[in-house]
C-alpha cells in the first residue's frame, strides 16, 4: 500500500493524489517473449512522491493489520528515505490482536518509526494520527527529546529503544553530556566496558557532572581499579555532597581497601542522608564482624532486619 504524507506547518494534510490507468509494454523477440507490465498510476505516484517529499515532515504508511508485510509497498522506503514515518495498521478488529502486538512492536523497534493501529470502532481516530505524527517531527534533529525519549523507555525497563534514542541524540548532538551518560550506561549493561568508559570520559570532558563521576566510579569499581574510582567518587561528592549513593559506594571502595573507620564513617553517612540504605547496615555489620567488632556487628544486622524484616542475608550473618 502506498502511504500518504503530512508536512505538520500546514493548514492541514496534502494528499497525494493518484491517477487510475495501467499501460502495457511488450517486447516480441523470435525465441521467446518478455513481459513488462508496470501500472502508470504506480509510474505517476513514484513522481509525485519524488517531487514532494522535500516539503514533507512526516509520512503516513496505510497498511493492513491482517497483513502489514505483505500490503507494505516496498519502494516507499526508498522513496521517502530517512523522513519520519507513521505506520498505520487499519482493520485492527479483524486481525490477531497477538500478531497485531508483535508488528506494533517490530515497528516501533526502528528509529524514526512509529506504528499504530486502528479501526473503525476507534473513537478520535484522527486526533491519534495529528498526535502520533506531532509525536515524530518533535524527536526529528531535536538530542533533548531524544535524550528524554530514551530515559522514558528506560524507565520502562525498554533498553533497547532507549539506546537507540540515547545514540541518536549522541548523534545529533556530539557534545550532549547528559546523553554521552546514559548511552554510557546502555554500553555498561551491554557489557561493553571500554565504550561505556569512553563515554563517561567524553562526557566529563564536555562537563563534569555528579552523575558522570559515580557512574563511572561505578564502573571501576567493578572493575577492580579502586584508587580511580573513589578518586571519582570524591569527584561526584564535591559537586553533589548529599549524594547518599556516591558516599555509600566510596565506603564500600575503601572498605576493599582497608580503610575501615573510613568506610565505617561513609556508611554511617548515607544511612543518614537516606535511612533506606539497607545493604549499609549489611555491610557495616560484615566489616565490623571481621574486625570481631560483635557487639557493633551485631547491631548494624539486627537494624537492616528492622529495615528490612524479609533480609536473608542480614538474618543469615546474625545467626553466624
């Protein structure tokens, strides 16, 4: 099916409009014949979208929710290049509402795409195009509302869907910390450590943030290059000094150190700033417990149980 394009700046849609007629070409040749057959309307509608699409901010692809693959033109891709792009799965009530759900989300999977469905039971059918289109043209060229696109997936436990928002606002925005960040943060999970260490730095080396500093403490953490990251821990609390997660973390480092009244103290700390820190208290008890500190082990245990009345693992170090 061919699609219909909308530039938003105008008073309303522009409508392509196609002419009916087919036209028949034949070669005749003495061993064999060859038939080209290409409709002209098909012919007039590949001009009029190659002439128009310049003016346009969003295309609109019509397809059937029975079979949106199979009524999907194939040349419109081509046609219409990276311009943002609405499918539209009509006749929802007659197809698999499962199938249906896994098209919906294959579209809605490739940058730049959105995909709806409809029927003619849906009320305000047209509001939902104007928004869903509205929707597209604000992510175009715009890193904030991708950044802030990818945060929401994000939020929605859709890693990837925000990364691709989070790498097209890198894109468009080279110099965007905020984004390099949370990019960062995909690449950790994906367990891509050198890339997510790079971001991190770009993004410190743009603007240093609290949130680029303990995250990439985090990271050297894990990694076992602890004097780089408490150095970054500190680096996060100068900017951010009630940053209970940061003081939290730069105890745990200094406890793999060995500094334990430091650690102690930075425990102490973030459960002061935020009392729900209950993995504080678990590891406060298990430094001071190897330090045969009880009486104080044994305290820090018994409050993350009054925390957390369901924690094994406290219950666990109260019973050894």
């Amino acid at each position: 099916g061919w699609g219909w394009c909308v530039r938003l700046t105008d008073p309303g849609p522009r409508w392509l409009e196609f002419r009916a007629g087919r036209t028949f070409s034949r070669r005749m040749h003495t061993q064999s014949m060859a038939i080209q057959w290409f409709p002209g309307h098909m012919h007039l509608a590949k001009q009029a979208i190659t002439e128009r699409i310049k003016a346009i901010d969003v295309v609109i692809e019509l397809l059937d929710a029975r079979l949106p693959g199979s009524s999907a033109n194939p040349m419109l891709a081509a046609l219409t290049g990276r311009r943002p792009t609405l499918k539209v799965l009509n006749k929802q009530d007659l197809a698999d509402p499962e199938r249906t759900s896994q098209w919906l989300a294959l579209y809605n999977s490739q940058p730049g795409t959105r995909a709806i469905a409809l029927d003619s039971s849906v009320k305000a059918a047209a509001t939902r195009l104007i928004a869903a289109c509205h929707a597209l043209v604000a992510t175009r060229d715009n890193a904030v509302a991708h950044n802030n696109l990818g945060t929401v997936y994000l939020n929605r436990k859709e890693k990837q869907r925000a990364e691709e928002h989070f790498a097209e606002a890198v894109r468009i925005k080279p110099n965007y910390p905020e984004a390099l960040v949370n990019l960062a943060l995909c690449r950790e999970e994906d367990k891509k450590p050198q890339e997510a260490r790079e971001l991190f730095e770009r993004s410190l080396a743009i603007q240093e943030t609290a949130a680029a500093h303990y995250n990439l403490g985090n990271l050297l953490s894990s990694g076992g290059e602890l004097e780089a990251a408490e150095s970054h821990y500190r680096s996060a609390l100068r900017l951010k000094p009630e940053m209970a997660e940061a003081i939290y973390n730069l105890g745990a480092v200094e406890a793999k150190e060995g500094k334990v009244e430091e650690a102690l103290k930075d425990y102490d700390a973030a459960l002061k700033l935020k009392p729900g820190l209950k993995d504080a208290h678990l590891n406060a008890g298990a430094l001071l417990a190897s330090q045969k500190r009880w009486d104080e082990a044994i305290a820090q245990f018994e409050a993350a149980i009054t925390s957390e009345p369901e924690n094994a693992d406290a219950r666990f170090n109260l019973a050894a």
